[in-house]
C-alpha cells in the first residue's frame, strides 16, 4: 500500500489554539508506525555541491541532516541516521528511504502551488519504505524566521515532510479539523520548528517500546560475516558455522542486500532470502522480509535491524553444532530470481558461555570487485589465534564443480592495512602450526594462514590467482580453547 503527502506553499501564520492535537497516519484504521526500536536510514541525495545557506549550512544535505536530528530526541524507540551523498539511484518501490530535488513525483506531476510530496509504503500497520521529493522548480534556501517567499525555506519543509515518515499527518485537514500550532500542518508557516503537538505525537508513536540491548564485549568472534555474488539455481552463496561449548547460544543471522548499494556496490542483490539449516540439513527457519517477523522489535532491539526492508534476519538459540545458512533471491510464480551482491552476517548476542567457533562461506570468485569477503570481529582485550583458509580444488570432493583452481588470500586489518597475504599454503611462515592445528588444506595450491590478531575488525579476501575465477570456501577458525 502507497500513499502520498503534499506540503503546500501558501504562506499563513496561524493562530495557536490548543484544541484537539496531533493527528496519526493510517490505514483502514490502523495506524501506522516503523518497527520499534528501527534505525531509519535516510538516503539524501540532495547535490553534492556546496553553497552557503542563509542559516550557514553550506549544502541542502546539511539542513536535511539538522531536520532529522530534531526529530530524534523525541524518538525513545526510533531513531534516524542518514547517508550524506547517498550513491542510491531514487526509485520508487526499492524499500530505500530517499530525499531528493526532482521536477516529478516519479514520473507524476507536482499538484500546484505543491513544494514537496513523502511517498508512504507499509504493510500490515508498519512502515516499509518512504521516500521525499522536494519540488525542484520551487526557489529554495534554508533560514529561520518569517518566510521569505518566493524563496521558501527547506529547513522548515524538510523537518515537515521528516514527520510524515515518524507516522504523523497534517492535524489542519483531519475530520474534525484540529486546530493546534504545529509544523504538520499542511501550509508552510512562520512556524520554523517543531511545536509540543508534534512532540506529543511522536512521544505517543514511539515514547514506548522494548528496551534497547547492549551486547556485552567478550575475548570471542562476535561477529562473522561474508560476503559474495550469489546466482541463480545452485549458485548461491552459502554460509557455514560452528557454535562451541555446553550451552545454546542466541544469535541473529541476518542476511543484507539491495542496502549495499549505499556503500557503492553497484551490483547489489535486489531482494533476498536466508534459510538456516542443521547439520542434518532440517531447516530451522527462514526469512524473506524481516521487518514482518514476530522477531523485528527484537533484532532490532539488538541495533542488528537490517537498513532496508526486504532484507532478511533471524533471531535464533541455537545448541552446539553445525550450521549453514543459505543467501538466495527472493522468486515467485511473478517474481524470477536474480543474481547480485550479498553479505551473510552471524552475531553473537552473548547470552551463554557457549560461542562461535567457526564460520565460512562458499560462494563464486569473480575479477575486480567481485570477489569472496570474510569478516571477523574478536571482542574482548587480549589476542586470538586464529585460522584463516581459502580453499578451492577441495571442494571437488563434495560434488562442486567449477571450482577455483587456485585461491589467493589476504588478511587485512580494519585499517585497510595487509596483516598478511598466501597463495600456497605450504609457503607460509606459519605452515607447521597449521598443520598442528589440523587445520592443513589437502591440496598445496589452497592457501592458509595462522595469525594471532588484536582485538578488532578484520577481513579476509580470497582472489584467483592470475585473475581465475570458480566457487571457493573461506573460512575463519577461533584457535583459542573452546569453552
């Protein structure tokens, strides 16, 4: 479901009036709200010029920036965070949240006398996408103060529309008509901020909700991650890994996709779906839009909330054992699947003794950029072996064609910086110790490494030697006593 907001330009000062109150979206009554404890993220494609403002931002990326931030200390269980620039393309329908100067509606016309429009997407109460247009043929600065027309004030606009997706209408066209002094009303004023009946509504949408979970540091992988192209059919990109210890262990296991785009992938798989499995391949659960799940409010009260909608997440306790995830597109009988981009992340929330010992992903090793990423976060303070593989001509014993013949691999710090790089296993200066570990590849042109790392962020590429491509593994080993 799709509804649009107008913000019209006829200048008025209203009179206050404490009467009636704010007024709510809804949708055959039910009113609509994010999922609690949700970070918005805001795409802002608003130029990537400069120019000084009369309020002293210096581009209009700026003054939407300060819009968001005075909406979020009245946001207890939401907030908005933003990307400046954003490398999005704006589209209608893609469950990104963006703002940008356009001269049409996507593809519609501005009504007159109209300065911007927000697009509302929802299902089921709760909000999926929303995006803002700003009426690019509107003179625009940003200023406090009286309105200045012709030259309208974003600032004031911005934080108008930005109220739209917090969940509130315009007060001023409700049935009955409320008649309060608000920045929702639906005509720009001399009113340039936020009034208390649009802070009494956003306490009322998000002033309750689940607490917020800190996820405790501890000397463990706390977070593994990979990430590669997965393809059609039995091309995908699977994820692996193995939880240590006596206890059961809740994790969430969530998969990111189209979001990726935000950082420049320009590939980036459009909409996806994850399915856990045991190691006796019984699945356990599946995801396709992880805001509809019973766990949303949960996940995200862990801030491991996925940035776009149809992005996938699984809250799980999980007992010691083997594990694989599966990262695929989303396909129906209208639906083809498709192939792109992906990033399969496990997250350890520290509810036991119990921990992640391993992680791994198998997925095609491409040229340039297209190539298989793994990454580890180890908590705590001290160091922590590990062991880290790339591996390819071994998967032909498990039935897996098209290997990559020779895997390249590189460890690098969350610096960027080369922690160390292999391309035959046997050449590292640390070959005995992973054979002692176990941990020694069956052919010689797989690659290896044994490393005790400092608590931090870091990752592991794996490239065909010569720029050859085909399907590897990569994997990461926790080498410290399992509990």
């Amino acid at each position: 479901m799709k509804i649009r907001h107008f913000f019209t330009a006829v200048a008025v000062a209203f009179i206050a009036s404490t009467s009636f109150g704010y007024v709510r979206e809804f949708d055959n009554g039910i009113p609509l709200a994010w999922v609690k404890d949700r970070t918005v993220v805001m795409q802002l494609s608003l130029g990537t010029g400069t120019r000084t403002l009369r309020d002293g931002f210096t581009s209009f990326n700026d003054s939407a920036i300060d819009a968001l931030k005075t909406w979020n200390p009245h946001l207890a269980h939401l907030q908005f965070s933003w990307v400046k620039n954003s490398p999005v393309t704006p589209a209608e329908g893609d469950d990104e949240m963006s703002v940008m100067f356009d001269n049409k509606i996507f593809g519609s016309d501005f009504e007159s006398g109209t300065l911007a429009v927000t697009m509302l997407a929802f299902r089921n109460g709760n909000f999926e996408e929303t995006d803002t247009i700003f009426n690019k043929a509107v003179a625009w600065d940003s200023y406090r103060g009286a309105l200045t027309p012709p030259v309208f004030d974003f600032h004031r606009v911005a934080i108008h529309e930005f109220g739209h997706t917090v969940g509130l209408d315009h007060p001023d066209q409700a049935k009955p008509k409320q008649n309060v002094v608000a920045i929702m009303n639906s005509q720009v004023s001399n009113l340039d901020t936020l009034a208390q009946d649009d802070i009494n509504g956003a306490t009322a949408i998000y002033g309750t909700g689940p607490a917020y979970n800190l996820i405790p540091d501890a000397p463990v992988l706390m977070d593994l991650s990979a990430r590669g192209t997965t393809y059609t059919g039995n091309n995908v990109l699977i994820g692996g890994f193995i939880v240590q210890g006596s206890q059961p262990v809740k994790l969430v296991v969530r998969c990111l996709a189209f979001s990726l785009a935000s950082y420049g992938i320009s590939n980036a798989l459009g909409d996806s779906v994850i399915e856990l499995h045991d190691a006796n391949n019984n699945l356990i659960g599946s995801n396709d839009d992880w805001f509809t799940s019973p766990s949303a409010e949960t996940i995200s009260s862990y801030h491991r909330d996925p940035p776009n909608s149809i992005e996938s997440a699984l809250l799980v306790t999980l007992n010691p054992g083997n594990y694989t995830a599966i990262v695929k597109s989303y396909s129906d009988s209208q639906q083809a699947a498709t192939a792109g981009v992906a990033l399969f992340e496990v997250y350890d929330l520290r509810k036991s003794a119990s921990r992640l010992g391993n992680v791994s992903a198998r997925g095609q090793v491409g040229t340039g950029d297209n190539i298989l990423i793994g990454g580890l976060i180890i908590g705590g303070s001290t160091p922590k072996p590990v062991v880290v593989r790339a591996l390819g001509p071994t998967l032909t014993q498990f039935g897996v064609t098209g290997v990559l013949a020779d895997p390249y691999l590189e460890l690098r710090d969350g610096n960027g910086n080369l922690v160390e790089a292999n391309n035959d296993w046997q050449q590292s200066p640390e070959a005995a110790i992973i054979s002692a570990d176990g941990k020694a590849p069956s052919n010689t042109k797989e690659s290896a490494m044994a490393r005790t790392l400092s608590p931090g962020n870091y990752t592991a590429l794996v490239r065909g030697v010569g720029g050859t491509t085909g399907t590897a593994l990569v994997e990461v080993y926790d080498e410290s006593a399992s509990p």
